[in-house]
C-alpha cells in the first residue's frame, strides 16, 4: 500500500522567533519513504536539521515576523495490513532487562510512575505477566478515560488525568505508560500518523497521534490505549519518555497558531 504523509502549520509571530519542529518520519520508517519528507517552509528559511538524544530527526530553525507556513509531505509504503501483536511475548525480570531500556522505567514529567506505583499493583498486580499485563492497563485506561479536545491542556500529567478521567490521546497515552512502568515493563511514548484506512466512515479529522511501545520478548511492541484496537498504516515519528521529548513543535517566544491539517491518505492505483 502507498500512503501519502504530510503536515502543514501556520503561526503568526510578532517577531522573530526560534523554534524546533519534530515532523519527519523516525528513521525505523525512512527506507519506506518514495521520496524524503524534507521540512519546507513559506518563506523560506535556513533550516537546521540534528538527531536529538532518542535518534529522532529535529529541525530547528527562525521564523521571521507574521504568517510563517511550514510542513512536510511525502509517500510510504506500508503492508497495508493490521497490526499483529504477539502473544507469546514473555515479561523480564528488571535485572535481565537491556541497560538501555532502564531509562524507560523511571518517572518522567509527565509520567510519575512513583505516584501512581501503589494503584497500578493494586489493579494489575493480580493480572498474567507480559502481553496480557499491558493489554489489561490499556483496557482500563481507554474505559478511564473520556476523550475530550474541550478539555485537553498541554501541562495535563497522568496523576492528574487518572484523577480528572478526560483528555486527548496523549493522556491516554501517559496513564498507560506510567502503569506499566510502575509494573516493571519499560515503556516509551509515540507520537506519528494514525490513519483511518480500513475503517468504516464517515472520518473526523486527521490530527497526529500518541501511543505506547513496551519491552517484552527482547523487542519493542506497539500498544494504543486511546484507541485500543489494530490499525492500518500507523507510521512513527518520534519516541521519548514522555510529551516533553516530543514535541511536535517547540516555540521559543509568543506565536498564535493559524491553521494545522495534517493528512494520511492511501494512493488509489
């Protein structure tokens, strides 16, 4: 399947201000890509592009005063199927666990493990380790929670969302992580496309979206407790403890946000 990927952003600045955008497809993706997704930008810019401390691909550049426009687009390919979890995939014992994966054990900004350490035993605790432990914390937090763009705030952590019961995918996405951290299972935050295909319509909106990935049977699986079920064409951009790593964009200085789309859309041969 040949999906086209792409995002367009529109700011208005009083001035001219620093930012860093994380748009581009995670380099895991790239060899899929027909062409590269290159930031572009109206008007143009220099742009300067590093990978930061977790390998995802950043752009920082500086956005001159008014409307400033920019985005990616691109085509990839995908297998164009649902997503297969393994059930077979075992739980490690922390002291067996790679050293790199340790960092995704620990409390993050927006994931306090700690604070939540004593409710994810008292409601997990009894259930099977591996797989069907992660399964059974995105089940509760997809029922927990009440999805609700009317009540999203960016500063929102996964104590405050476990209590509020409302929020947007990335509260979703948080609760979950900072469960399954508290369980032992090192688990990292997702942000990228998620596409409707394969879905009955009508569609909302695209919009990018967050999800989880944890550490079982030696390798990295993808878990999605907002929406809880396989999707077609789920296509990763970024990976980090929590929201902080990742943000789409990050604004050093005041800007007003002017229109956002963002699109995933299979190519009909």
């Amino acid at each position: 399947m040949r999906i086209r990927i792409g995002s367009e952003m529109s700011f208005d600045f009083p001035q001219e201000t620093p930012l860093i955008a994380m748009l581009n497809v995670h380099y895991s993706r790239a060899s899929d890509l027909e062409r590269p997704d290159f930031l572009t930008s109206s008007p143009p810019v220099p742009i300067q592009s590093y990978r930061d401390s977790f390998g995802n691909w950043c752009n920082r550049f500086v956005a001159p005063p008014g409307r400033f426009t920019f985005g990616t687009d691109s085509v990839i390919r995908d297998p164009g199927t649902f997503e297969m979890g393994d059930l077979m995939a075992w739980q490690h014992e922390v002291r067996d666990l790679p050293s790199d994966t340790l960092l995704f054990l620990l409390p993050s900004r927006f994931c306090e493990s700690d604070l939540l350490a004593s409710e994810a035993w008292r409601l997990f605790g009894h259930t099977p380790l591996g797989i069907a432990r992660v399964q059974a914390v995105c089940d509760f937090v997809h029922n927990h929670i009440v999805f609700s763009y009317g009540n999203a705030r960016p500063t929102r952590t996964a104590a405050e969302a476990y209590r509020e019961q409302s929020g947007v995918c990335r509260d979703f996405a948080h609760l979950a992580v900072t469960f399954c951290r508290a369980l032992n299972i090192p688990t990292r935050y997702c942000t990228g496309y998620i596409s409707d295909i394969g879905l009955p319509k009508p569609w909302a909106s695209m919009d990018f979206a967050a999800w989880m990935e944890v550490y079982l049977g030696g390798r990295w699986h993808v878990f999605d407790p907002r929406n809880n079920s396989p999707r077609i064409g789920r296509i990763l951009i970024a990976s980090g403890r929590d929201a902080a790593d990742v943000p789409l964009t990050h604004i050093f200085g005041p800007g007003t946000l002017a229109s956002f789309k963002v699109w995933t859309d299979e190519i009909i041969e």
